[in-house]
C-alpha cells in the first residue's frame, strides 16, 4: 500500500490509492464535453458493475450515501403508497427518521440489531399490513457489521407485490444483488465503500419503468426523476456537479477493473478478514455477531474476560500510530469496529494486530494512560 498519514479501518470513508487522489486534483468545467462524457460514462460503469440490464438507469447525486438513501425514499413512493421499514440497525433507523420527516405513509418492523433480520417476521408483517406497496432494508448495517438476507427478502417481495428500496451503500461493488428480480426497483450505492473513490457522489439504481411513473416530488435537490431526465436530455446535472469526485470515482473504478472486479475485491476483503480473525482471537478478543450474519466488511469485536481494553485507551494508542478503528454502541462493553475495506493489505492488518498486541501487553490495570490530546498528528 502507498505511504499513508492514516490507515482506515473504518466503514468509511476508506483509504484510497495515491492515483484515485491525484485524479481529483483537476478543475473542469461543468458544462464541457468532457464532464458530460465523464457523467455520462459514470452512469454506465455503475449499470455495468451492478451486472443488471438495460432496463436499470444509474441516477447520480452529490453528497454522501444517505443523500442517495433519501433520495431514493423521496421520489419513488406515490403519495397512496405505504412503506414498510425493516429496522434492524442505525441505518435502517435512518429510513424512518427520512420517511417521519417527508410525511411518507410507513409502517416499521423493528427487529434484533445483532443478527439479520427474520424473513418469517416479515411475513408476518405483510399479512398484517396488506396496504404495504414498498419495502425498505439495508443490505448491510456497518454499526455492528450484520447482513441481511436481501435475496430471501426479494423472493418474499415477488410473491406479496411489493416493491424493494435496498440501501447497499456499504455492499456495492462486492456482495451482488439479483437484479432480475421483478420486486427489486431501486439500489442507493456510494462512491467511497467498495468500490474506493473519494467520499461526495452518491448514485441510485432505478428501473426505466419506475423512473417513468408520475409522483410529485417531495423534495427539489433530490428529486430522482428530475435529475435523470436531465442527464438523459442534455447530459448536464441540474446542480453543480461534484466534478473532482467524479473524476477520482472514474479512476476508482478503473483499478476496480484491473484487479479484477467484484470477484477479486471479495477475495481480497475476506482473506483480510480471515487473517484479522485469527490474530484478534489469539489475542483475546471476539466476534459479538454469529457468523452467519457477517460479511467481510466490518466486523465488531469485544475482549474476552481478563482482556484489559479501555477503548477510550484503545483509541488513543491506535490514533497515536496512524491506524484508526471505531467504537460501537453495544451492550458488549468496550467493543469495537474493524472494517478491511479500501486500499489495504495483509501488511497493514498485521501492523494493527502488532499495535494491539502492544496496547494489551502495557494495559494492565495502572500501566497504561491515554497520551495527550495535544500530541495527536494533525488530521
């Protein structure tokens, strides 16, 4: 990996290659053939890397992946559809959070945030709710690392008529979806998870036919349909396009291409995760979530008992040496996120490893003191 301040093992944004930032270092003007082009050719790499038809359009926004989550959630609906929300984690919270905050008529099934959600509670939801005409889920929850079973879900959806809003912000470009599927009508992704450009591009999948429908919008910066037809008819955004973001996302995709698409980033991601297991469980630490419910994205750990690890400590011994994790709120004290997307590699996991072996070796009850805030390296 290139020489970097900090190594992000983090559930974004990630570490990127020193070209991914080198191309966003170049002004363009927005209303040039060039930055059509480039919209344009965006538009069909997300169509192309998604590996759905040309019955799919790739409706491109500024901002973070919840931009595109709301986005989603405020242009599809009708205003007599209902929605339900499976709520399984800080993601699927937020869709409620857009739909309360929108008027959306909605409905939430709240379920464990520890494990993926049960398709026989959602079932159940439908039978007794049969006005719902939509559902919304999260591919993945990176609060604690959990997947979901989306193709179980895209099956219940085609037989109750449902249509499915799938945030796969943090799956894009690694866990594939079935785009076949007649209940599958829109995809939220982000430019700056799997597929390693920069954070401020974010991109909805929608179906044509979904896209052709008639639904006042809710919103004016975030309106889907007006934002495709746009593109379509001139090829220019209706606002200020993230220009330098996009150019970095080309570049992003183009080594996403060259080593080999989703299949080799998977095999990448989970001979990383595979590694950080097994050195994080020889020195006492655990995965809190069964493994059935992971994926080889994130994943949360606790210290097992008689494990010193204050994560306050934790942090500041991590940050002091450049590497970055994240803590989370579970019930499980002091545990922690890892994630192993971005531009990483073996190298930098055992350089983690190397630095918790030496933050549990001094942690001891009264050895260890976090070190001053003062002597952090400027971010």
């Amino acid at each position: 990996m290139q020489s970097q301040e900090f190594r992000l093992f983090t559930p974004g944004p990630l570490n990127t290659s020193a070209q991914v930032r080198q191309a966003a270092g170049r002004d363009l003007g927005s209303r040039s053939p060039v930055a059509i082009h480039l919209s344009a050719r965006l538009r069909e790499d997300i169509v192309d890397i998604a590996g759905c038809d040309a019955s799919w359009s790739a409706v491109p926004l500024s901002g973070s992946g919840t931009f595109a989550v709301e986005a989603m959630l405020c242009s599809l609906p009708a205003a007599d559809d209902h929605l339900l929300i499976i709520e399984n984690g800080v993601y699927s919270a937020r869709m409620v959070d857009i739909c309360r905050i929108h008027a959306i008529p909605h409905s939430v099934l709240t379920l464990p945030p520890h494990q993926g959600f049960d398709l026989a509670q959602v079932e159940l939801a439908l039978k007794q709710t049969p006005l719902v005409t939509h559902i919304a889920a999260v591919h993945f929850e990176t609060a604690l690392g959990v997947i979901n079973d989306i193709d179980g879900l895209t099956q219940l959806a085609n037989r109750y008529g449902c249509q499915l809003l799938i945030d796969a912000i943090s799956t894009f470009g690694v866990l594939p979806l079935d785009y076949s599927a007649p209940s599958l009508s829109a995809v939220a992704l982000s430019a700056n998870k799997c597929l390693h450009g920069l954070p401020g591009i974010a991109f909805v999948l929608v179906r044509k036919a979904v896209l052709a429908t008639h639904v006042a919008p809710r919103t004016l910066s975030l309106d889907l349909r007006a934002q495709a037809n746009a593109l379509d008819g001139n090829g220019q955004w209706r606002f200020t396009p993230p220009l330098q973001i996009m150019l970095a996302l080309k570049q992003a995709i183009d080594e996403y291409r060259q080593q080999g698409g989703r299949r080799a980033r998977h095999r990448a991601y989970s001979q990383r995760m595979a590694h950080l297991l097994d050195g994080m469980a020889r020195l006492g630490f655990t995965p809190i979530i069964q493994p059935q419910f992971c994926a080889p994205l994130i994943v949360t750990l606790a210290p097992n008992p008689g494990i010193q690890c204050e994560i306050d400590k934790l942090n500041d011994f991590l940050f002091q040496r450049g590497l970055v994790i994240y803590p989370t709120k579970h019930w499980a004290v002091n545990s922690f996120r890892i994630g192993v997307m971005g531009e990483l590699d073996i190298q930098d996991i055992d350089d983690l490893l190397t630095a918790f072996a030496e933050f549990t070796a001094q942690a001891a009850p009264g050895t260890l003191q976090p070190n001053p805030l003062s002597l952090r390296p400027a971010l």
